[in-house]
C-alpha cells in the first residue's frame, strides 16, 4: 500500500502540452505539445521506466492540424485533420514509433478505437461506414466479431470531478479548509489512490488559481504544486495516475511526475 511520492521527473517544453497518452504495456507516455505562434505541432515519447526520451520534438510533414490518436505496442496512431474548415473530415496516420517513421495512411478515416492487432474508424468516402483495418499496414479487414476498446483509457486512473454546490464538493471543500485554510471554487477534481488523497482545487486570489494537493492517509501534506494562476477558467483531468506515478502539467508548459512509493 503506497503511503508517499517522491520526484521522478519534469521536462519544460517550449510549446503548450496540448495532450497525452499512455501506453500501458511498454510503460511509455506520449506527449502532444502546439506551439501557436510557428502553428507547430510537435510529439514526443518518454520511457517511464528510465525517464529517457525515446524521441523527443518530432513534427511530422503536417506541422500543424494533427494529434494524438491512440498507441497500440510500437504503432502511433495519428489523427490528420484534412480540412480546416470542417474538423469532422479526418485522416489516419500510422507511425512506427521505433522506427520513427510513418509505416501507412487511410485517407477519409476517422479512428474510433485501437486493440493490439486492428483499427476501427468511420470511413467518410462510403457514407460514413464503420470499417476495420489491420494495424499494421491499414488494410481493410473483412468485419470481425470481437470489442475493440481504447486500450490507452484503462491504465489511466483520473480523478472524480465535483462541481461546486454538490454534497461531495462541500465534504471535501470542508477537508481543504481545515488542512490548508483553502477556499474551493467551482469545481475540485478529487481522487483517493491506495492511502493517498489527491485534490485538484481552483480558488478565487486575484484571479483564479489551480493548486494540486497530496495527502497522507492521517491528512498530512505530501505536496502542494501550483498549477496555474491568473487563469480565465476550469480545467479538466488535471492530474491523472499511471503505471505508479503521479503526472500534471504544471503552467501549460511543465511535464511534471512523481512515483507513488
């Protein structure tokens, strides 16, 4: 039963961290960073295990409309973004994340899920089909009776959100005022993890603020991270737990972990 953190790692990018994804069974996680004033996005791909890059600042020959899809072993699955004036009109790209090259590409392909040996996504081009495609050289496979599920959501242990005026934010808005004189404000993300309370608070200072919180199980302070300040809103999934450790993005910048111990 873990009872601390200790630090693991931080990485500054210069670009916003746009988005994440976890790959469970290599124990990697891939980083989405934009960078709007070159209109450049760049991917990234960190052993958790070592805290080395695998690569680091990748951008692919689309520079800009492309993201994070899902990550099945060593094949990243990328979504191309075809036309600018309708985000519902998407490609696939497929990146060989060893290799560090693209291995195939399904034009009209919007990805709904990945498992370890297909791809399935909506084609546009025969009236908005569902189709399987092989995972590793984007045939199209004749219609299988098995679940595909996004494989990357089930390693990842997010926090409960409460929204202001609800039972369970007024139970743990009574919890922060008593342990840091903390006013919560509209929302808390909260998680209990093993003996570890986790809390993600926005509070009202001159603008509002986003503070991250660890616990012991005798309600002692383990951390306090600011997250952001000055901020014109709420976030969501603030912090998040993977393969034992605790990962947040601190000031849109700042890739932070610490191992759960």
């Amino acid at each position: 039963m873990a009872e601390n953190i200790e630090f693991a790692y931080s990485h500054l990018f210069e670009g916003i961290i746009w988005n994440t994804l976890a790959d469970a069974g290599n124990k990697r996680l891939f980083i989405e960073t934009r960078n709007t004033q070159q209109k450049k996005v760049s991917f990234s791909a960190l052993n958790l295990q070592n805290y080395q890059w695998l690569w680091n600042d990748v951008v692919m020959d689309e520079a800009w409309w492309i993201s994070l899809g899902a990550i099945s072993g060593d094949i990243l699955l990328l979504t191309l973004y075809t036309d600018t004036g309708n985000p519902d009109k998407k490609s696939l790209i497929a990146y060989d994340v060893l290799k560090k090259q693209v291995i195939w590409w399904k034009n009209g392909f919007s990805l709904s899920a990945a498992n370890d040996r297909y791809v399935k996504g909506i084609d546009s081009r025969f009236a908005h089909k569902s189709i399987i495609l092989d995972l590793f050289n984007g045939d199209l496979v004749d219609q299988i009776d098995f679940d595909l599920e996004l494989s990357q959501n089930f390693p990842v242990v997010r926090p409960f959100q409460y929204e202001q005026d609800t039972a369970h934010f007024t139970t743990v808005s009574d919890f922060l005022k008593l342990k840091c004189g903390l006013t919560p404000v509209i929302t808390i993300e909260y998680l209990e993890f093993e003996s570890l309370i986790m809390a993600s608070v926005f509070v009202k200072e001159q603008d509002l603020a986003n503070y991250l919180y660890v616990f012991a199980s005798g309600g002692e302070v383990l951390l306090k991270e600011t997250l952001g300040k000055d901020l014109n809103g709420v976030g969501l999934d603030t912090f998040y737990i993977f393969s034992g450790h605790l990962i947040f993005v601190k000031n849109k910048h700042e890739l932070i972990s610490y191992k759960i111990v």
